[in-house]
C-alpha cells in the first residue's frame, strides 16, 4: 500500500465538499439537491464510479466549477466518492440536504481552507482516510476573539 498527500487547489471564493456516495444515481440526485437549494448557488459536482466503465460522472450550473469538480475529483482517483465546489453560497447551506440523499455515506470535508486529502493506493485502487483542513490552532480564544467571532457571524447574517 501506497500513501499519497493529494494537495486540493481551492480557489478564492470558492468552498469544497468532498464525500463517499454508493451509486451512479448519486450524480443527479447530489444535481438535483444543489439546483433546489438556492437560486443564486453556482456549483459544480463530479462523482468517481467504482465499478463498470470508472468514469468520473459530472453535472453543474457553471461550467468552470464542472470542470474544477471533475478534474479534482479524477486527481483523487477514489471510487464512490464525490466532489463539489460551490460559488455564491455555503456548505452550511447543503449539507443537511446532502447528508439525507439515499446514496450519500458520508461527507469527509467542506471547507474553503487549504486542503489535503490523503489517500490510500493498493493493487485495487485508491481511498480517502482522511483531510488536513487548514492549518493547526496558534492558540486558545481570547475575550477579543469572542467578540470578532460573533461579529463575523453576524456579518455572515447566520446569527442576529
């Protein structure tokens, strides 16, 4: 067994999710979960197959963000698992919705962070075991990061 660090270029701007789904059916519903989410969402998603032709299946409302997901999702090469970028909106705003599709198995990630995915190769093919999601904690909340903390959920309109 092989053990790769895979670096994720994550654009400005954009967030990642990265999960393990089960079926080809998995492509259009994780479609149609973005799509019904917000009009102003723009994403691309890509699944890699495990089985059959091994193709990495792609769909989206942004050409640039299909082209991210389906190349970044075949740079990790690990069957059943799915990739998705979103522009002009947030994870928070559809992981639960993910997280109840039928196929999905588990979300891995979401972040804008830097990102590294680390993934096991053996003679049958490669796996995720897990993310470095940015960077390690300097150090412990002060009273003034409490405070910049609220401010910026406030900003972000998700606390009033």
């Amino acid at each position: 067994m092989e053990i790769k660090t895979i670096e994720i270029d994550i654009p400005e701007g954009l967030n990642i999710i990265i999960g393990q789904s089960h079926f080809v059916k998995s492509i259009e519903d994780l479609y149609e979960i973005l799509l019904g989410s917000s009009p102003s969402l723009k994403f691309g998603v890509a699944f890699s197959e495990a089985s059959g032709p091994c193709l990495t299946r792609y769909e989206g409302n942004d050409e640039a963000l299909m082209k991210l997901a389906a190349e970044t999702s075949f740079s990790l090469s690990c069957g059943h698992t799915f990739v998705i970028f979103l522009k002009d909106g947030f994870p928070i705003n559809v992981l639960n919705a993910l997280k109840n599709c039928q196929e999905v198995c588990h979300i891995i990630c979401a972040t804008a962070n830097p990102l590294q995915v680390i993934v096991a190769e053996t003679e049958e093919g490669n796996g995720i075991l897990g993310v470095i999601d940015g960077v390690k904690p300097k150090g412990i909340e002060k009273e003034e990061d409490k405070k910049a903390r609220k401010e910026l959920l406030r900003r972000f309109r998700y606390k009033l």
